[in-house]
C-alpha cells in the first residue's frame, strides 16, 4: 500500500510540472496520506485551470478580457519597472537580453510589490539565482530579501521570497534612508562640480560608518546608513545608494582584494563601487578609504581610481569597464598629479595647504618611475620635512601606496 501511495503522489507531482517539491510536502504525515493525495490532485486540476486561463483559447468573452486586463497590467508595469532601472543606470539590467530583461523586470516588480508569490516565465533556476543577484546588487534600497523558494512548472517557476522584515519596517527604514539623503542634497547643493560631490558621499559614508563583523545588517544599506556598522558590502551599498538617489551611476561590483600592501589573497572577497565621471568609468572603495589612524579618518587613495589602479588591488568576479578618460581626474585638477617629478610645484602644493589650513597633502605620480624619485627627495632625503620646517610645521605621518604611485603626508 505504501509503495502505492509514494507511486501515485509521484504520479501527481509529475502530471503538475512540479521539479521542486520540497516545500510541498515538508508537513505532511503518513497519517494524513489520504488527506495529502486529494491535494494534491486538487492543486494539479487548479494549476490546470489557471494555465488553460493563459495558453488555451475560450469561447467566455468575458475570461478573455480578464486575461487581456491582467496581460496588459503586467505589460505596464514592465514598461515603468523598464523606465525607473534606465533611469537610475541600473547596470546589470542593461547587459542583458530582451527576453533577461523581462524576467527581471518580474523579479524586480514582485519583491518591490512585497508580494507573497509571483511567477517568472523561465524554467531556468540557474537563471533565476543570477537574476536576484543581479537585481538586489543594481538596487540597494532592496534590502529586505534574503532569498526565496520555487517550484518549477512547464513554462515559469512560482517564486515565493523570504523577507527580513515587514513591509511597514521596511518602509520605515526607506524613509529613514530617505531622509539621510535630503541632508546630502542640502550639503551639497552648492557644490557645482560632480567630482565635489562624489568626494562629499565618500566622505560621508566613511565618517558616518564603523567597520564591523557579525551584524545581522552589516552588508546592507540599513547597517551602514542607518545603524553605522557594516563591512565592504554595508559601504560599497550605502555609496551606491547615496549617489544613485543624487541621479549618478554608480554599480555595485563583486570581487577579491588583494592585502593592503599588494599581497595576493585570493580568498578575501570584497565589494567596492564603479561610478561614471564625464563620460569616463572610475572606481571607490570608501570601505578600504576608512583609515581610523589618520587624523581625519579618511584616505583619498581610493577614491576616484582609474581601472588601471584598481586591478592593482583587486580581481573583479563581474563585469567592469576600462577607463578611457584621464587617469587620476580628482589629483590632477588639484595639481598633485606628476606625470614628471618638479620640486617647485611641490613646495607650491605645500605652501598652498599651509596658507588654507589643510592638514593633509596627497600627491599622486603617473607612473613607477616618478612616484620612486618623489618618495626618495621628499621623504627618505628630507626635502618634505625641511620645506615645512620654514613655515613651522611638520610631518605628523606619512602613508604611501608604491603599488597606486601614490603618497597622502599629515602636517602639524
């Protein structure tokens, strides 16, 4: 009789087009066998009705306008989950097919809705995984799914997610989310120049977030922007997020770092930002920008880094763009960017900072070669601290970077 049973419910789920039964039938008992085939056989008759609704044609004119309205809602909503990704640059969906983008655009429509359950029209789980990667790393402020369950039928798999919170939380951390937002804009509504205001978010997020582990937000935009504890992912998200809502693209990417000081370490994942800065690509890490020991706490050697300087550091798993504007925008409009070693202009840089207070100078060679020569003059030989001697000043700490070509000196 046993045998029996298991045959015909294996019938049943086979007759349903259902690969992934698990949570079908992880309540059941052999006590309710009985019980479990009826409803079985009822939810395959009901699965039946609904698809005929879709892909048989009726002689009821009025289900055939009940299937022309849903079909036409969803189109709709394709068509503004469409505009509202172009519009924030959502990457990820811009690379992929027509047929991809539907499915995401459903995806996205269905946990943006909070609904319980939505379908997916691939039958491809594979896909379907990558899709809501894709979707909560374009998207920040879809923080609230942790992952879902599925059942697969002939033609689209039911997606039931599983949210962290309530749609009232969630909506109350959006709020929260926005109003950390309008306090940015205010900041920043003087600012004229995009690179000032890409530097004020870096900035922000590194001053407002405390590096650390085990925190049940701690990758999320609600750990970093809300709570101020995060990792790499809390930062790169809180960044993206900012700049996403200011109207910059700015992408979430994936990957490994290398050790601080350039050593391999293939097993540190890692997330950081690529950002797009007239017309050219460029990436931030505000995660690795988070220096405690500095006085300011913050390193600028990460900021605003071409794809050259980042591959120095780190092994993207997804995709990337090659940098094909000038390679250190932020230092060269300051004059601290060397594509030749010159003492004068250096003993300007120093005199400048003196004369408007700055603590800090960052200088930033082209090349291997330059950065060697200006580390041996200004620092090894003391050129650096004799020129601030005679302004009564001197250096509090030196950091530099030989693999970026880079050098960032504390004055007091």
């Amino acid at each position: 009789m046993k045998k029996y049973v298991i045959i015909v419910l294996s019938l049943c789920f086979i007759l349903t087009g259902c690969q992934n039964v698990k949570d079908f039938i992880s309540n059941k008992t052999p006590d309710s066998i009985t019980e479990y085939i009826d409803e079985a056989i009822s939810s395959y008759q009901e699965e039946r009705n609904e698809s005929s609704t879709y892909s048989t044609s009726t002689n009821n004119s009025s289900s055939q306008q009940a299937t022309s309205k849903e079909q036409d809602e969803l189109l709709k909503k394709r068509e503004d989950a469409n505009n509202k990704l172009l519009k924030k640059g959502a990457y990820n969906y811009s690379r992929l097919s027509t047929s991809q983008k539907s499915i995401y655009q459903d995806f996205y429509i269905g946990v943006s809705e909070y609904q319980e359950q939505f379908s997916v029209y691939t039958t491809d789980e594979t896909l379907l995984y990558s899709i809501m990667t894709q979707v909560t790393d374009d998207c920040p402020e879809i923080f609230y799914i942790t992952s879902y369950s599925y059942i697969i039928y002939s033609d689209s798999i039911k997606v039931s997610p599983k949210y962290s919170y309530t749609k009232a939380q969630s909506d109350s951390y959006l709020n929260s989310l926005q109003e950390c937002v309008q306090q940015i804009k205010k900041a920043t509504s003087s600012m004229n120049d995009d690179m000032d205001i890409m530097k004020y978010v870096y900035d922000y997020v590194i001053l407002n977030v405390t590096y650390q582990t085990n925190t049940q937000k701690d990758q999320t935009v609600i750990g970093s922007l809300i709570e101020g504890k995060a990792v790499c992912a809390g930062y790169a998200r809180a960044y993206q997020y900012i700049l996403n809502e200011l109207g910059y693209f700015c992408h979430y990417i994936r990957g490994n770092a290398l050790d601080i000081s350039g050593v391999a370490n293939a097993t540190s994942s890692h997330g950081w930002n690529m950002v797009k800065y007239k017309g050219s690509y460029y990436y931030v890490d505000a995660t690795w920008g988070d220096n405690p020991s500095k006085s300011d706490g913050i390193l600028t050697s990460f900021f605003m880094m071409s794809s050259t300087d980042m591959l120095t550091y780190y092994t993207p798993s997804d995709h990337y763009e090659t940098t094909t504007g000038e390679r250190a925008p932020y230092y060269s409009r300051s004059y601290s960017y060397f594509i030749e070693y010159n003492e004068s202009t250096v003993n300007a840089l120093v005199e400048y900072a003196i004369r408007n207070e700055q603590t800090t100078l960052v200088l930033k060679a082209s090349d291997k070669s330059v950065f060697t020569t200006m580390l041996n003059d200004l620092t090894h030989r003391g050129l650096l601290s004799q020129v601030l001697k005679t302004y009564g000043k001197s250096i509090s700490s030196n950091s530099y970077y030989e693999s970026l070509n880079y050098m960032e000196i504390s004055i007091k």
